[in-house]
C-alpha cells in the first residue's frame, strides 16, 4: 500500500530549544491524520526531539548523511549514528546539498546504499532548475538523478525508498509548481519507476512533491493522483502551517 507522508524539513533552522518546542507543539496535534509525518531536523536535535515524539503517526528524520560508513572524517555524521538517535528516515540528495556541496548522483547512491544498510528510510530529492525547465529538459533531469542515484538498487532496496519531487526553482521562492506541473512530473517518475521494477512496486512508492507547499496550495497539490504528500521547507517551521499542510491530506 503506498503511504501517504508529510515531511518538514527544518533546514538549518531553530536552536535545540525552539526544534524541542516545535517538536512538541507539532505532536501534540497529531490526532489520527490519514498522513505519516516526518521531522527531519538537524543533527544536535535529533535524540532530543525522539524524546518528545510519542505519536505513533510521527517519525523523526535527519537531513543528510555521510557517504562513509565510519572512520577518520571530520565533521561527518554516519547513517548508523542517525538511526541510534532514534530517527528512521533520512533526506538524500536535496538540492541545497547538490549546488552547495557539490554532491553529484554516485556520492548520492553510496548515501542511500549506506541509509538502507542501517535500516533508514531515503527521502531521495529529484528536480531541476528554472533554465533546464525553461529548455524543456526538465524529464531528462529527472531521470537522469534518479536513474544514477536508485535504479542499482534492487526490488527489496527499491522499495524502501520515498521520492520527493522538487523543482528547483519553487524552493523557498513562493512559487510553487502547479498542481498540473506536479502531476505531469509524478506520473512521469511512476512511469519510469515502473519501467524498472514493475506495476507493484511503482504502485506502492510514495512520491512527495515539495517547493513552497503551504496551506494555501496543499489541498490542490495533494489531490493529485501520483501526489503522495510533501516535503515542506519554510512551512515547517512553523507548528500551525504544518499541521494545516498535515491536514489538508
Ligand atoms: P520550501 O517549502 O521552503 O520551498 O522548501 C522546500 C524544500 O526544500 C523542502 O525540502
């Protein structure tokens, strides 16, 4: 069964008190929506926000990982680190990450490889930027990402993973894609998804669009038929907007 899922992403966002709070805030009104809802916080507030989740519709989620598995690499912060603090899901390719870290697609399936070794769940990022839309390359894009960065991966590995559809030029812009652009480009993912693995697996997997999602536009966005719910950057952040977002479901 494909599962419908909203996941925040706080960016680099909130101090460990005010993630705590929000955290907080945000379980607190979960009651029994249709969605999964996901918290990818930052690093430092992960095991603290565990302890404050005790929703069984809400999950904790990292932002990022390492494409090692341990060793001698300052600053990194492993797979098997995030799922000891409790997390179960973690974002792998985000734009932001891409542009300015210059992660390329093999650094990204090593990622998503490491993420399902230690039993994470892979938000895998996909989308392109205004003039790749602009020329119509946007489809090949697409496929590219996700051809390099999942399509190693086996049925079983494949399966396990979310997709998050998320143009770039609607990131943090207010300039969401309409909901026809994020039908056409989920419908397109699907398709490919089923080329690869087959009707069932395609059928099950959960493709979350993202880029400007508020409460005014959810309810449009979400009721497309290959729209399986969001991933919400600046919305996130606040408990309200959110919830609205969780709601509109
Ligand atoms: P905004 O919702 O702020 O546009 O960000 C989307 C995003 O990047 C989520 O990962």
């Amino acid at each position: 069964m494909r599962k419908l899922i909203v996941a925040g992403n706080w960016k680099m966002n909130k101090t460990l008190q005010e993630g705590i709070d929000l955290a907080r805030a945000v379980n607190e009104k979960i009651n029994g929506q249709k969605a999964l809802v996901v918290l990818c916080t930052p690093f430092i507030h992960l095991s603290e926000v565990k302890k404050v989740i005790t929703k069984s519709s809400l999950f904790l989620g990292a932002q990022n990982c390492s494409s090692k598995s341990a060793g001698a690499y300052t600053g990194e912060t492993s797979a098997s680190m995030i799922k000891s603090t409790g997390a179960d899901y973690v974002i792998i390719g985000h734009s932001e990450r891409r542009a300015y870290f210059k992660e390329t697609d093999k650094t990204l399936n090593n990622k998503i490889r490491l993420a399902l070794e230690n039993e994470l769940i892979p938000i895998y990022c996909c989308g392109e930027v205004l003039p790749e839309r602009e020329a119509g390359k946007h489809f090949d894009v697409v496929q590219s990402q996700i051809n390099e960065g999942l399509f190693s991966l086996s049925n079983k590995e494949f399966s396990k993973v979310v997709i998050a559809y998320e143009p770039v030029w609607a990131i943090g812009t207010g300039l969401n894609a309409t909901p026809e652009q994020a039908q056409e480009m989920h419908a397109y993912i699907r398709d490919l998804i089923d080329d690869k693995y087959g009707k069932s697996v395609a059928g099950d997997t959960t493709i979350q669009y993202g880029g400007s999602c508020k409460p005014a536009n959810a309810k449009e966005l979400f009721a497309q038929p290959d729209v399986d719910g969001g991933l919400i950057g600046g919305a996130s952040l606040s408990e309200e907007d959110f919830i609205a977002i969780v709601n509109s479901i």
